[in-house]
C-alpha cells in the first residue's frame, strides 16, 4: 500500500445532496481531517452527505469506521442521512469494511442508487424558518415552534420547545448578530430545534436571569433538552441544537399515577 498520499477532499452539490469525494489514505492521522470535513457538512444539513470511496485507500481494514463514528454523533440532531458509495472498485478492503459498516449506514455501489435513495428517505416531519437579528425575532420563533407542535400533534413538547428555541434565538439576537435558520424535526419520537448563525463562537452557560426577554440561560436548555450540543459549520458559522423526546401516551399516564401514589 502506497504511503504518504496527502488526504484530498472534494465537495460537490448534486440534487441538493453534498457530495463529498475523498482522496489519498485514509489512516489515523488523516481521519480526524474528514471526520471535522464530514460534521461541518452535515451541520451546513442539505439533504443528504454522500462520500464517494472510489479514490480511497485504507491504511487499515477498520479504518472506515470514521463514518459510523459520525453517523452516531449526528443521530440524535441532524437527521440528515449520510451514505456511502463504494464504487466498481475491486478493493477487498474497502469491499469488506463497507459490508461491515453497512450494518449502520446506508452502501451502494454507484453515485445514482445513493440519490435515488434520498427519495425514501425515514419517516420525519421537517420544517424551517429563516430570522433575521432582530428583538421581534424571538417571539416570530416561539409562535412558529408553537404552530409547528400542534401540527405534528406534539403538543406536550410546546412548553420546552419554545423555551429552548426562545434562548437560542436570543442568543443569535444578542451575541450573533448574523441571521439565523431555525429547523424543526420531528423524527422517531424525538424533536429536534436547531438554530445555525453565521458566528463562529459557541454559546456559554450562563445563569438564568430575569431581566432578558428569553430570561432561561443554557442551563436551563441543559435541564429541558434530552441533549444539545454545538457544531461548526462550513460556512464558518455554527449550529447549536437541542432534542426533546415525546413521551408515548402510556408512558404518561404511568409518570401521572406515579405521582398522584406518591402525594
């Protein structure tokens, strides 16, 4: 196996999908450069990150797991698919780490079948709102999370909803000062509201205060969100995101019997 190839990385739009054609070897001192190339590109969420594997080569057999590693991170937020196209090639190792991964992430042998799958895609409800840096906007978003929740008949999640995205959106209008793109996604249970701006520093736990209009702080998003985080972005902006998981009815009237057994 050649050594010392450099790590190329090439990035295409084709249907509204990110194409991403890696090339050169792939080893673990290259791998953390795609994994930073592959969170951006998800974070940028078009409709699906495609990697073309054709010009790759493995320094070692396990060494395409970089993707599954992402695919896990990403899973709870992004919601975007991320596959894989491996090509004619006849590589054995790029072949059998690609049926290995496929257990995880989608694998097709050819740039066509992996955008005709961005066609079936899982079932979810995804929504978007673009705001500009204004005091108004904070109020536009809660409205908006609030209308969306009722469509998709996750009413139980508007109280934290709309808290979470109150101070998201605050913080774009105090801090930022860039337009922001609010998305909703509504995807096994779980809700996700994600804010990208175009500042690249990432928010700081603050305390609540009572003198903001969002008046929560981070701490707050910590104590409502399942999770939430922060990612770079290409564009050299960021995205901070929260999820929030809808409680099955049965599970609710359980918590609720709970309690009242407990008074």
């Amino acid at each position: 196996m050649s050594r010392g190839i450099p790590l190329q990385i090439a990035l295409r739009t084709v249907g509204g999908a990110a194409v991403i054609s890696p090339s050169g070897v792939l080893e673990v001192a290259t791998a953390p450069r795609l994994r930073t190339f592959l969170f951006k590109t998800l974070a940028d969420q078009p409709d699906a990150v495609i990697v073309q594997l054709q010009d790759l080569v493995l320094a070692r057999s396990y060494t395409l797991s970089v993707f599954t590693a992402v695919a896990r991170q990403t899973a709870d937020w992004s919601g975007i698919p991320l596959i894989l196209v491996t090509g004619q090639r006849n590589d054995r190792a790029i072949q059998l780490q690609s049926a290995i991964v496929a257990r995880f992430i989608p694998v097709f042998a050819d740039l066509a079948s992996a955008l005709a799958s961005m066609h079936s895609p899982p079932a979810r409800q995804l929504t978007r709102l673009r705001l500009a840096p204004e005091p108004h906007s904070a109020r536009v978003a809660r409205r908006f999370v609030a209308a969306t929740c009722e469509l998709w008949r996750c009413e139980d999640l508007v109280e934290d909803a709309v808290a979470i995205v109150s101070e998201l959106i605050g913080n774009v209008v105090r801090h930022a000062r860039t337009d922001a793109d609010l998305r909703l996604e509504l995807r096994r249970r779980l809700l996700t509201v994600a804010v990208s701006d175009g500042d690249p520093v990432f928010p700081i736990r603050r305390p609540p205060s009572t003198t903001r209009e969002s008046g929560l702080g981070l701490g707050i998003v910590t104590h409502l969100a399942t999770a939430w985080g922060a990612s770079q972005t290409s564009t050299g902006g960021k995205v901070v995101w929260a999820t929030i998981r809808l409680t099955p009815p049965n599970a609710k009237v359980a918590i609720n019997n709970a309690w009242r057994n407990g008074q």
